[in-house]
C-alpha cells in the first residue's frame, strides 16, 4: 500500500475523543450554582457543561466558567466577569477550579443565600398559585435587558442575604438542558417571604392531589428559601413526618416551634405527625409546658 493510500485509510478511522475539535463535541447538559454573595449585589457562580456519552468523558465538563455577575451601584443591569474559563475535551482541572473558588471566598463571597426551586408541578386547583411562581413581575425589577425567550423557563433563583437582588436562573424547554442568568434588584421586599408562601400552599395542594414527592420537594422550597418563616419549617417538618424521614421531620418541628411555639399545641393534635408519636424526642417537643 502506497503512503497515500495509507493516510487516506488513516483519515477514515474514528478519532478518539481527545482528539475532536471541541465544536465536534455534543452537549448532553449544564450545571450551575451560586457559589456565595458579596455585601453588595455581587454573586460569584460556577457553570459546568458535560459532552454526550461517547463523544468525550461524559462525567468531566467540555466547558467551565467560575466568576461573578455584579449590578453596579446606581445601575440596573449586571455585569459578568469570568474569573476562569476553558473549553474543549479533557480541559477540567478539579485543583485549579477549588483554587479559583477558594480565591473568590476570600475576595468576599463567602455569604450563602436564599435558593429557590421553580416546579413545573401543578395541582391544578389554584392556576394563580402557578401564575405567581412562575412570573418574575413578583420581584419588581427594573432591569433594561429583556428576559429569555420562550424557548426558555424560570426554573431557579438565589436571593442575597439581604432579599434586595436576585440570580435568577431560566432552563432551556428542549433539550440538551441548557442555562441562562439574569442578576437583577429586587424592589419587592416581601418578595422571598411571598414566594416561600405560596410554594408552602402549592407544597400541600400537591399533597392532597396525591402527588407526594413534588408536594414534598415545594415543601423543601419553601423551608429553603425562607427558613424564619414558621410555616413553611412545619409544613416541611409534617411532610418529611408523611415520607418517612423521621429524624428530619423532628429536626425540622423543632426549628417550627423555637420560631413560633403555638406549633407546640398545633402538632400534638396533628395526624401528619402520628408516625411520631412512638418517638420520645417528639413527645417531649410538643410535651405541654407551664
């Protein structure tokens, strides 16, 4: 066989993954979290982007992003600084992604926010409950920039320690499942305390319509994104009681009642809770105090 037979057989060989072009690679899905908030409306976040199994090692990310969005003082709309990047096959390196974040931690975001949950699930007894959660108009922004197309649904958030801005974080319909951000101000103040509310009441209309995994996952929204509202921590404590986990729902009563002790009364007499009432812990929680 002649050379440039040879090199044309060559040539019609599947390439290994390592040597694709990084265009070649296709995108199975992204992942993103808030990585922790400055004193300011600042947020430092992670976005990792996984190839399709057989294209390139499916558990490591085609493309990694670790930086900040920031809404200047006095402005509306944010800005984005990418404090590390790489593309392309086999560019993940775990030591030099701890590094960045441990680097953004002593830069000032080290404060955790409120996160937030945004179910497609619905009950379909209370359409406005859906309404609400689904609409941003519940923040009162003022951003400039428009939201994401149709294309694309509110699926998640992260408010700052102060409730005063917002990352919000909108998933693609169809797949591959992709992310797009908007960092915004929030001129609602009762925004995170309303939202909690209501996922607390989607959480138990869920429930009683049988549908007890999504109930409990708007349980858990609820309790997560406004864990000082007395409610929603025993909502979510008799829906962990209704699931079986046990040790959380005592856990998580008690957090209910050092916030408001009339739970004390209120789970003594309460059916969600009979799964407990073999437990000690349970009955000395909601034990009648002089």
């Amino acid at each position: 066989m002649t050379l440039a037979l040879l090199l044309a057989a060559l040539a019609l060989l599947p390439r290994p993954a390592a040597a694709q072009n990084f265009e070649d690679v296709r995108v199975d899905h992204q992942t993103w979290k808030a990585l922790g908030w400055n004193d300011a409306c600042s947020v430092a976040l992670e976005v990792l982007t996984f190839p399709r199994l057989g294209d390139a090692i499916a558990t490591e990310p085609i493309s990694t992003r670790i930086g900040t969005m920031t809404i200047p003082t006095g402005k509306e709309d944010a800005a984005t600084s990418w404090a590390y990047r790489a593309d392309g096959v086999l560019t993940w390196r775990p030591k030099t992604v701890a590094k960045t974040e441990r680097e953004l931690r002593a830069a000032g975001y080290d404060a955790a926010g409120f996160s937030e949950t945004i179910s497609s699930a619905s009950s379909g007894v209370r359409p406005e409950i859906d309404e609400a959660l689904a609409s941003t108009a519940t923040l009162r922004s003022r951003t400039t920039r428009p939201w994401p197309g149709p294309g694309w649904r509110w699926a998640a958030a992260d408010f700052n320690p102060l409730s005063t801005c917002a990352l919000l974080a909108f998933q693609s319909r169809t797949p591959p499942l992709r992310w797009r951000f908007r960092l915004v101000r929030v001129y609602n103040p009762r925004a995170r305390i309303d939202r909690a509310y209501a996922h607390a009441e989607n959480a138990r209309l869920l429930f009683d319509a049988g549908d007890l995994d999504a109930g409990f996952a708007e349980s858990e929204t609820a309790a997560a994104l406004a864990p000082e509202l007395g409610i929603a921590r025993y909502n979510h404590a008799a829906l962990l009681a209704l699931t079986g986990r046990m040790d959380r729902a005592v856990a998580e009563l008690a957090a209910a009642i050092a916030i408001d002790p009339s739970f004390r009364a209120k789970a003594r007499d309460d059916e969600d809770f009979s799964s407990l009432r073999v437990r000690e812990d349970f009955r000395d929680l909601v034990r009648r105090r002089p």
